[in-house]
C-alpha cells in the first residue's frame, strides 16, 4: 500500500523542475491553507526549483493557480483544469447566498481587488450583505464564489491577498457538469491513493457522495526514501488508513506537538522513511537561515541519517537560506 502511493504521490523520486504542473495535477491538488508548507509540498516533490518558482507559476505564469475546493479548503490546481474541482466541489455543497456569489463575481470584473475591496464592492450591490463574513479568512461567502467557479486568488498586495475573476485571470475555463466533475476526481483520487474505495474518497472529500471508486491494484515502489513531509502534505491528508500510515511511537510524538494535539497526523510535519512516518520535525525561519529540528522515533540508520541531513540542504536550497540542521537522536 504506502510504496505504491509513495511513487504516485512523487515521493520515491523527485520529478525535474519542468514537470512542476503535472506533479500538482497527479496528487490532486497541493493543500494550501498554509502557503510556506505548500509550497514546501512542492519541493519535495520537485528537484531544481526554489520559492521564487512555485511564486512566478501562480502569479505570473499562471500555470498553477489557488481557490477553495477539496473539503471547502484552499488548494493548488493546475490552472488548465480549475473547472474540473470547482464543478466537482459543487456536487456535494451549494451556496449559502446566491445573491453574494453573483455580486462577487460582478465585482471582480474591476480587476484584483483586495479583501476589504472585495467586500466594499458586494456592499455596494448587495446591501445587506455581511461585511464581517466577507472579511473573514475562513472565506464564507467567497469559498460559494470559488465553488462557482468566479474566484481565485490573484498576486498579494505585500501582506494582504487579492482576488481575480477565474475568466480574468485564466482565461475562459472548460465546462463541466457537476456529477461528471466528481466522477473524474473520484477516478483520480482511487488511481492516485490506490487502493482506495468510497469510504476513504468520502473521508478525502468530507462528504457523503455515492459514485464509482475505480478499483486499482496496488503497484510496487521503486527503491527507499526519507522525505520531510510539512503540515497537510497531500500524502497524509489521503492516507486514510492512518493506522498503515503513523506507528504508535509516532502517535506519541504526535499528541504532543502543538498542533498535533489538535489535528493529528494532518497538521503535523512528519519524517516519513519508505511512506512510513518515522517521525516529527519542526522548522524555524530566521533572516538567512532556516533551523530544522528533526526528531526520528526511533534510531535511524547511518544511510536514513544522511538523507535526512540531505533533505535538511534541499529545503535551505529552495528557500535560498542556509540551512542548519539538529537531529534529535531517538
């Protein structure tokens, strides 16, 4: 099961930097509530690129491109095929306010706005629109504006976040009908996490939905690894069988990490060795450096030691900051 799902998800071997869009397309999306961790997501999956890539694909190649879809949370699609997870999304949740998805999309025709433009603008057609809910960053209303597929996010305003109509900055979107919209991502989450059925695509989505889950036959992994995955990598948010995934040494670890203690597994950075979680690090940015504390649960091997330390250099060569590495022996 994990070495399979471990060579689908690009984590038995990197792909070369000119393939960055089909990795985001093969593990159905990056996770991208937290921007440093999806864009960590990417480079361990991606030899030869740094930050500075993964930021000139979303805003200004625009081959990539950031909305809510899966389970009503922020991720990265290839931009070719937004469409396909909006409609998808769409399927299994409709909008709370027609009127405010209309209204939105109507005011992202001025072009990138920012949310408290954003908010000015649907006031200004919708009245009685709720100001608060449309400042939130938990999206509300604009998560029904993404679903309808008129929303994404568009290139930051120093520290405050635009959006763009998905026409706009896109270009014209294939269309999808919704049922059909599911059963392609129900198609690409069986392939992907394989073998996977309805329940674990059901807990993936956060939905109850009734579709055909392809059956797939688990295939062989290629040689070994030793990744470090950041919070809500892809390979553990559709791991669903967290009991294959993270051994009872590593739930320990877990319930004791901050966020682990809240979110388990998904919000917990893992060192994983051949898909399996060895492990929890934690990371700390400086000016020039980035300190990255690795705490393996057990005692690893010379040759696991080495790759550790060789992940530690790939993270500090993506961010373009040196990297120091502590390695807390088990």
């Amino acid at each position: 099961m994990r070495a399979g799902r471990l060579a689908r998800s690009h984590l038995a071997q990197r792909e070369p930097a000119e393939r960055l869009v089909e990795v985001v397309r093969d593990i159905c999306g990056i996770h991208a509530q937290m921007m440093g961790s999806a864009e960590l997501q990417l480079a361990v999956r991606v030899e030869g690129i740094t930050q500075a890539d993964v930021r000139e694909a979303l805003w200004e190649r625009r081959t990539i491109a950031k909305t809510w879809t899966t389970r009503d949370t922020l991720h990265i699609h290839p931009a070719d095929e937004l469409s396909l997870w909006t409609a998808a999304r769409r399927a299994v949740e409709q909008p709370r306010r027609i009127e405010l998805v209309i209204a939105i999309g109507d005011a992202l025709r001025a072009g990138p706005l920012t949310r408290e433009q954003l908010a000015d603008a649907v006031l200004e057609r919708v009245p009685s629109a709720p100001r608060d809910e449309l400042l939130s960053g938990w999206g509300f209303h604009l998560s029904d504006a993404a679903a309808a597929g008129v929303l994404c996010f568009g290139p930051p305003e120093g520290a405050r976040v635009t959006f763009v109509h998905v026409d706009d900055w896109l270009g014209p979107q294939p269309q999808w009908e919704t049922e059909e919209a599911l059963q392609e991502v129900a198609r690409r989450y069986g392939t992907t996490y394989a073998p996977a059925g309805l329940r674990q695509l059901r807990e993936w989505l956060a939905a109850k939905v009734d579709v055909d889950v392809p059956v797939v036959a688990p295939t062989a992994g290629v040689g070994s690894s030793v990744r470090l995955l950041p919070e809500y990598d892809p390979y553990v948010m559709a791991f669903r069988e967290r009991e294959h995934l993270v051994p009872p040494e590593v739930r320990a670890q877990i319930a004791a990490h901050g966020k682990g203690r809240f979110e388990g597994p998904a919000g917990t950075p893992l060192l994983v060795v051949d898909g399996l979680a060895a492990g929890i690090w934690r990371r700390k940015k400086s000016a020039k450096r980035i300190e990255l504390t690795v705490e393996p649960a057990r005692r690893l091997t010379r040759p696991e030691r080495a790759a550790v330390a060789a992940e530690a250099d790939h993270i500090g060569a993506f961010l373009g900051l040196e990297p120091v590495l502590r390695l807390v022996d088990a």
